[in-house]
C-alpha cells in the first residue's frame, strides 16, 4: 500500500529542518514528505522538539533552517492542517455540534451545510447522539473523540495529533487507539502523530520517527524512521511487534 502511496503527489514537504528558538537550535537536520493517507508517528524523550517540529510543520513557527513546502492541495480540503491536542479545548458555552462547526465558520457555507460537515464527523467518532450535549456532560474520551471530529472536519490534508490519548486512562486510550485505527482508513488526511508510548506509536503508524540523540551542546535529531510494515488488523498480536517496539526503544535510551 505504501508504494502506492508514495507515487501519489505529497501534501507536505519538509527539508533540512532546523528549529530552535533564539539562539539555542533544539532539533535539526529533519527530512519528512508525507502522502495522503499516510500515518507518522513521532516519538522521542520529553522535550526532545516534537511538539516543535509540529508547530514548525504547520507554519506557526519559522525554521532556523530549511523549508516547509505544500506541494499539492487537495480540492476538497478546507484547511491545509488541523490539530488535536492532549486536551481536547473545547468551548463550554458551546454545543458538541457548534463545537465542532467552529473551523467551518468564515468558510461561507450555508448553515444547512456547515451542520451537515459537523455531523459526519460526529458519527465516525461515534458521537452522533450528542451533538446537542454540552461538553462537560461528555466523559474525557468522548471530550476527545469531539475534538478530533472537530480536526476532522475541515477536512484537512494533514491531521496533527500531539500526544492526544495521554490524558486518558489505559481502557478509553486503547478504545480511542482502536477508533483511529478505523478512522485513518476513512480519511484522506495525512496523520502525524506525537507520543511518548511507544507501543502505541508502532501499533498505529505506517512508519514511526524516533527523534533523540541530544547531547549538551548538540541539538536533537532524528535517528532513524522506522518502516512498520505490519498489517494494522491485529497488530499488537503480530509476532514481529514486540521485536519492533524493543527496537525503537533501545534507539531512544
Ligand atoms: N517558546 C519556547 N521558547 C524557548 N524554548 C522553547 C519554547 N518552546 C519549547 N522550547 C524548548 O524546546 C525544546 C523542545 O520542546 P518541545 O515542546 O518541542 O518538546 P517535546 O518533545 O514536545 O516534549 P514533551 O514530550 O514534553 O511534550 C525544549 O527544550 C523546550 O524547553
Ligand atoms: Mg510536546
């Protein structure tokens, strides 16, 4: 599938990234295109630069070094990126619905439209039910699930997701992890995905990204992207996972 995917064109190109802030380069040397459908995960140890290179990534930030370029747009994308974060930051004085409309407004659609795009992410996180509740009647994963509708629909080319199960306890983070499982077979977003489980980042992505190698003095880097190649459907149960989860592990410690 991946061979596919890579003669497809790219909707992120990023070269010979160097990022820092002042003076001080935190992460360097990084190269990553990303194709449709693709899913990277990043993992590295605290403070390494991840949730930096995202921000380097989506254009919040200006490298030091390097470029970001955005080769293709997809025509039925709203938004180049969205993000979902490790809290969901939703707004409480607004709806689950209105919630997730917020990225939807200014783009001139009709009312009727915009509810029709909210709902249809709504109903891939399972939550079509509750568009009418406000968020704090929600439990924390549905909170969740209501924020990653919300990414989802802009219809971004590339979904960043900064450590977004984190905060969940082991039960709805597993739930969630199968979910996305689903979920990144029904869109066409590229995903980029940051966390620190390391067992969550090979049981998810087509390729996972270790960054480390930080030394004083030294900026971080990444040291090696790791092809899964593993089939997504039972893949914690795949004979060859632990063999790769220990593999990226000794590559951080
Ligand atoms: N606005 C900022 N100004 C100065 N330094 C910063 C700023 N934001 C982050 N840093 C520094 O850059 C480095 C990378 O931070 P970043 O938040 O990207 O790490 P991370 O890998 O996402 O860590 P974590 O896993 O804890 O979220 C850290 O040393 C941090 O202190
Ligand atoms: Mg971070």
């Amino acid at each position: 599938m991946s061979a596919v995917r890579s003669e497809s064109t790219p909707v992120l190109n990023a070269r010979n990234l160097s990022l820092g802030f002042g003076r001080t380069t935190v992460l360097t040397d990084v190269d990553l295109t990303l194709h449709p459908q693709e899913f990277t995960a990043v993992v590295g140890t605290s403070g390494v630069g991840k949730s930096t290179l995202l921000r380097a990534l989506t254009g919040l930030i200006a490298p030091h070094d390097g470029e970001v370029t955005i080769p293709a747009r997809r025509a039925d994308a709203s938004r180049a990126w969205s993000m979902v974060f490790q809290a969901p930051r939703l707004f409480p004085w607004r709806r689950v619905r209105a919630n997730v409309e917020l990225g939807l407004e200014g783009l001139g659609l009709s009312r009727a439209e915009r509810r029709r795009r909210a709902m249809e992410p709504l109903a891939l996180v399972g939550l079509e039910e509750y568009a009418g509740r406000w968020p704090h009647t929600l439990s924390g994963g549905q909170q969740q699930r209501v924020g990653i509708a919300r990414a989802l629909a802009v219809r971004p080319q590339v979904l960043f997701m900064d450590e977004p199960f984190s905060a969940l306890d082991a039960i709805t983070r597993r739930r969630l992890q199968q979910e996305l499982v689903e979920l990144r077979r029904r869109t066409e977003a590229a995903i980029v995905f940051v966390t620190h489980d390391i067992e969550e980042a090979v049981s998810l992505a087509d390729r996972v990204m270790v960054l480390g190698g930080q030394d004083t003095g030294h900026p971080a880097g990444v040291i090696d992207t790791v092809e899964v190649g593993l089939p997504l459907d039972g893949r914690r149960d795949h004979p060859a996972f632990s063999a790769l989860v220990q593999r990226v592990e000794e590559m951080i410690a």
